[in-house]
C-alpha cells in the first residue's frame, strides 16, 4: 500500500496513505499511485500549509506503527520517517 509523506521545514510530517483517502477512484483502471497523486493535489489545494513542502512516496509499510502517544514524534530523517524519542510529549 501507498502513501505520500509532506516533510515540513522542522522534519515532522504529514501522512496521507492509500486507505484513508476518501475519495472515489474516477475508475476501476486508475492505478494506485495516479489516484494517490490526484489525492494529494486536492489535499494541497485545500491546505495551504502543504503547499511547497516536498514530497516523499514511500510504502505504508515503512511507516511507524501508529500509536496516539509517538505519533506528534515522527519525523523524517531523510531517508524514512522516524520516532524521534527526543521530543517532548
């Protein structure tokens, strides 16, 4: 499974993955990541605090577990999103 990951200037990141879009496929051939990215333009468009952030496609999989009590902690490290355990909660 997909995701796209908007790195912020201090590291800490949006999510946006493949399963929690919401939004309907325009069909049943719109490949997983041409739907993503149509995901993502729109996610833009409608949040300014993304715009001009880049962005990182990685597999769903190499993200953290979630977990309510880190996730304020994930950061990108350059080369995959990380839980920075020196942040404070």
């Amino acid at each position: 499974m997909k995701a796209k990951i908007f790195v912020k200037p201090d590291g800490s990141v949006t999510i946006l993955r493949l399963d929690g879009c919401g939004m309907a496929r325009l069909d049943d051939d719109e490949s997983d990541e041409a739907y993503l990215d149509r995901v993502a333009l729109v996610t833009i468009e409608k949040n300014e605090s993304l715009q001009g952030l880049s962005i990182v496609n990685v597999e769903a999989g190499e993200l953290p577990e979630y977990d309510s009590a880190t996730r304020n902690k994930w950061r990108w490290d350059g080369s995959k999103v990380i839980v920075d355990e020196t942040i404070g909660d």
